[in-house]
C-alpha cells in the first residue's frame, strides 16, 4: 500500500521541478521537494511499523505500557493521514496545471 | 498486563480473611469447651498480614502471612457452682472484647471499600487512554 | 488472495486473534461466576500466559519470514482447572475476588484489542477513500 503510494507521489514530484513554478520561492536550499517528499514517506512508513510492533508487544505481554501504544498507534494515523492530504492537494494542484491552455 | 487489578484482589482477599476471622471472634464471645467437649476456652485469634502477593511474594500485594492465638490472659469471673470452675471458683472465659472487634470490622471493611474505589479508577483511567484513539 | 493479504496486514492478525480468546475466556468466567455457590464445582480458565506465549512465537516466525506466511488462526487452548486457592467444604475452589478482577483484566483487555483493531480498519478504510 506505501510502495504504490510512493511510486504515484515521486512521479507527481518529478513533475513539478520541470514546471520550475514552485521551485525558486522558499525551497530549502539543497533539498528538493522531491527529496523531502520521499523522506516524508519513509518516516510514515517507519511509524506505521512502530505501531505494528507496538500492538504486537502490547497483545503478546511483552510490554505493559498501554499508553505508549496509543500514542504510537494515533501518530501513525495521524501521519498517514497528513501523507494523504498533502497527495490531494499535489493531485489538485496538478489538474488545476493540466488545464492550463496555452 | 493489570498489576494494579492483582494488587486489590489481593489485598481484597486478605481483608475478606481478617473479617472471617473477626466474625469467628465474635461468634464464640461464650464458648467455654473446645470441639471434642473437654473445658477450653476460646482463644482470640488474628490474621498477620505481610506483603507480596500469596503465590509469589516478589509481587505487590498483601496476604495474610499467618492467623494466630491471642496470648493474652483469659479474664476470669468468680463463679463457683459453675461445672467449668476451677478449684479457687474461677471461669475462664474467652479474651474477646466485643467493641475492639466491632471496630476492627469497621477497618476491615472500610479498607476493603478503599481498594473496590481503586481498581475502578484504575479500570477508569484505562479506559479513558483508550479514547485517545479518535 | 491479494485482497486476503491486504486485509491481513500490520497487527491485525494479531489483534483479531487476542480479541477471540479474550471473548471465550469471558464466556468461561462467566460460568464460574454462575456457579460460585455450586458444590463440587471445579473452577475453569484458559492460560493467559500460555496463549501469549504461543502468539509471540507465530510473530517472532512472521518477523524473520515473508510476510503473510504464518497462519494464526490455527491456535487451540484447553481448558485448565487452576486449583490454587481455598477449597471450601462444598468441594468448591472458588476466590470471588479473584473471579472479578480476573473478568474486569478480560473486559479491559478485550476493549483495547477492539480498539487497536478499530484503528487498523479504519486507516485501511481511509486509504480506499483517498481521504475523501
């Protein structure tokens, strides 16, 4: 589900760098949206598999500390769901590009 | 997972143990003779509590180490044409003082509400961490 | 089958079968309970900690393989009969404050399994709709 996702993402981030619209206003120098993209991906990945380990410890008995789970659990949700928003909005942006007449 | 709810079962064990003996205290306030007839009088007894759980003691908890004899002396009543009196006219009757064991089942009990009290807040508080899942 | 391993990510095979074993262990419980003042019963319960044990080694296989190779639900309990406490003179081994801290672990535990399964359903849900 993250593979299909990021490989949809990095195409749309390898567009926009071509357009050259959003690159010289703000951009951290040496880093790319592209760049910053893909490690946003990563780290929801990487959250997400914190939480599974944590339901995981939490179900098997190996830890008692149910609020941590929570909260690891609810940070991956959250950042999914960010990861997600911030897809809309590049897939917005984008139509809103295509229908640009020259 | 739930140490907190095996610390007040424990400990509501051990209260329940200390209010059957007090209620045994009680209820033989007047027994002069021992099970097999012959003249003994009742002796009071009590519950010794230590800590740890009752299965392993490395666990929090309270259990009742042991329940033993009042050693106490035997108050003793003038009372000559009674068949248990001793050669001086003397009965023995039980050391158990009817007002130290009303208040010690008020102890008991009161400490046994407290620790219900506790594992419902602990069971509260551990549902409220589960909303934190919106 | 694809689907199958989609639904079956992350904790969720885990969770779904925690959440079963605490359902039948509510249910044997509640027999205890029911015969708390029934001569000559013998007290019944499933072994938490045999159950965790098993599921921790079906994760530790699934961690070190490919994903989706170990099947969970084939796990089977028996019935234990744990004799420690007061045998009352009714032939009855029963502890009723034992009984309830015991059903309200299970209660609670069941919730939290529900809970973290809940979640799972609902970011899978949330995937399906684009966030729409």
């Amino acid at each position: 589900m993250i593979e299909g996702a990021a490989n949809s993402l990095g195409k749309i981030a390898g567009i926009s760098p071509a357009t050259g619209a959003s690159q010289s206003t703000g951009a951290a120098p040496g880093s790319s949206f592209a760049d910053i993209l893909k490690n946003s991906i990563n780290e929801v990945s990487k959250l997400q598999q914190d939480a599974t380990q944590a339901a995981n410890a939490v179900a098997t008995g190996q830890t008692e500390n149910v609020t941590g789970v929570m909260s690891a659990v609810e940070k991956a949700d959250l950042a999914f769901k960010t990861l997600l928003a911030i897809r809309s909005k590049l897939m917005d942006a984008y139509e809103e590009i295509k229908q640009i007449s020259i | 997972m739930f140490e907190i709810l095996d610390m007040g079962a424990s400990a509501l064990t051990a209260q329940r143990i200390r209010m059957d003996t007090i209620a045994g205290n009680i209820a033989n306030i007047n027994t002069l003779r021992d099970a097999s007839g012959k003249p003994n009088p009742y002796r009071r007894r009590f519950v010794v509590f230590a800590p740890g759980q009752a299965g392993n003691e490395s666990q929090p908890g309270v259990h009742v180490k042991s329940i033993q004899l009042d050693q106490s002396p035997l108050p003793k009543r003038y009372d000559p044409g009674n068949p248990d009196a001793d050669k001086d006219g003397y009965v023995s009757y039980p050391n158990v003082d009817l007002s130290i064991e009303f208040v010690n089942a008020l102890e008991a009990s009161r400490a046994y509400e407290a620790n219900v009290t506790m594992m419902d807040t602990a069971k509260s508080m551990f549902n409220s961490s589960l909303r934190l899942l919106g | 089958m694809y689907l199958d391993r989609l639904f079956n990510q992350g904790s969720v095979p885990v969770l779904e079968q925690f959440a079963q074993f605490t359902d039948a262990r509510a249910n044997l419980l509640g027999e205890d309970i029911a015969n708390v003042s029934t001569p000559n019963f013998i007290q019944k319960d499933f072994s938490l900690e045999q159950f965790q044990q098993v599921l921790r080694q079906k994760v530790q296989q699934e961690n070190s393989g490919a994903p989706g190779g170990v099947q969970f639900d084939d796990i089977s309990m028996d019935i234990q009969n744990p004799r420690n406490g007061i045998l009352f003179h009714d032939g009855n081994n029963r502890s009723m404050e034992q009984l309830m801290s015991d059903q309200a672990k299970n209660a609670l535990m069941h919730n939290l399994a529900i809970e973290l399964l809940k979640n799972q359903y609902s970011q899978l849900e949330t995937a399906i709709r684009e966030g729409k």
